[in-house]
C-alpha cells in the first residue's frame, strides 16, 4: 500500500514527481485553455485575472509538461475564501505565504497525472513571471538560452526541485527586470 501524497516527506515527493523537460507541445496552449474555462467558471464573481505562466507559456522551448497557472484577485478580495474554492475544485494546496498560496493538480501517489496544473494564487500586481514570459516569446535568442540553462541544469536537479529553481534565478530575475523596464505597466 503506497502513502499518501500528505504522508511523503520532501525527499520522497522529489522522487516520485522528478524534474524532467519535453520539447514544446502546442497542446500546452490547450491544456491551459481548459483549465482556464473550468478555474474562470468556479471564480465567476471574484474579479480574477488568470495567466498561463511558466514555460509552457513560452514558444518553442523545452519546458516541464506541468501548466503554470497564475490567479491574480483584486487587494479587497479575501484570499482563504478563494483558495477554498480552488481546493473544493481539485487542486491541492501546497505552499502558503504572506503573498502567495500555491496548488497542484495531478499528482498521484502513483506519479504524475496525464494533464498536470501549479497554481498560484496572488493580489493584483504579484505578477514577475507574466513580464519574463513575454520578453522571452518576443526575444527567441534569449529564450533559447533559457532553454539551453535549464537543459543543462535539468539531470543535476532532478530530484531537487528547490535547487533547480534556485540555479535559474539570476537568469530569471535579469530578464524579468529587463522586461519590466520595456514593458512597464502592462500587467497593473
């Protein structure tokens, strides 16, 4: 008899749900698509602006098969009466911070699921990840980089989600930064 997810501790869920990259799938796009229709119908009336963030979002790179989600609801908004309606919904809550309450869906104790989701649920403005994904879908040269990083990073943090998402920070951080100066309010 397997564990349950809640049972496992940290090391166990790194092996369970390993790190590993695909090429680009246009079925991502659609992936994201229904999910946004099924999140959008169970948050009518909460004012939530929700994106396809993450890698997936981004053209023609290698990325994790795992569609980055981001909710983004109004300051007035209160964020435990959202983050209980993404949990009545099928989403498990992870992680939770002062500015950030994160989800999956589609794990297993048995590994990934066909069609994996993070979410992360935010206020208005806590959006970084939005300004990165479109800098990289407007400058391919450096989402390649991007690409060729994480490739390289990918066996050595296989099992160690925290290390490989640390390994790309000043990557992400420099063209995040980059890109909040071109595109300046875009996403407020």
């Amino acid at each position: 008899m397997s564990k349950k997810l809640s049972e496992m501790t940290l090391e166990e869920l790194w092996q369970l749900f390993p790190i590993f990259l695909s090429e680009h799938d246009e079925s991502w796009n659609t992936w994201y698509d229904e999910e946004y229709q099924r999140i959008s119908a169970f948050l009518t009336g909460n004012n939530a602006r929700i994106s396809h963030m993450g890698s997936t979002a981004i053209e023609h790179i290698w990325a994790k098969p795992i569609i980055d989600i981001l909710v983004e609801i109004p300051l007035e908004n209160a964020i435990c009466k959202v983050k209980d309606l993404i949990v009545q919904n099928g989403y498990i809550c992870m992680a939770e911070g002062e500015q950030d309450i994160s989800f999956n869906r589609g794990y297993t104790e048995n590994g990934f699921a066909e069609k994996v989701y993070h979410l992360h649920l935010r206020h208005w403005g806590n959006n970084d990840e939005l300004y990165f994904r479109d800098y990289l879908n407007d400058n391919l040269m450096i989402a390649k980089e991007y690409e060729t990083l994480k490739l390289s990073l990918w066996k050595l943090y296989e099992h160690n989600r925290d290390g490989y998402t640390n390994a790309k920070h000043e990557f992400v951080s420099k063209y995040t930064q980059k890109a909040k100066e071109k595109y300046k309010d875009r996403y407020m």
